[in-house]
C-alpha cells in the first residue's frame, strides 16, 4: 500500500510531462522472515504516475 503525501492540509498531485506515453512504475518490499530476508516486487503500468498508484 502507498501512503499518500499531504502537502499544506492537501493532497499533492504530480503532473506528467508526457501523459499520453504508457510508462512502467513499481514498488518494492524487504522484509525480514523468521528465517530470511523477503524481496517482493510489484509492477504497474499506466500512463501517469497518480494512476498507477490507484491501482490495486
């Protein structure tokens, strides 16, 4: 989950330079087991960066 950053009581919204162009954005978790280290990767694509953060 992505927490969402508030910037002056307000939500910040990022403007895309290209918004018409797919791009690939991903996130990446570490964390430790019992046993190991645990990597986890997950990719989205969409053509701005807000929207792929809606994705589920």
């Amino acid at each position: 989950m992505i927490i969402p950053f508030l910037f002056a009581g307000s939500w910040l919204k990022i403007f895309e330079k290209n918004p018409t162009k797919i791009k690939n954005y991903g996130k990446w978790l570490r964390y430790q087991s019992r046993t190991s280290y645990q990597n986890m990767y997950k990719e989205y694509h969409d053509t701005t960066l807000n929207g792929a953060v809606e994705q589920k």
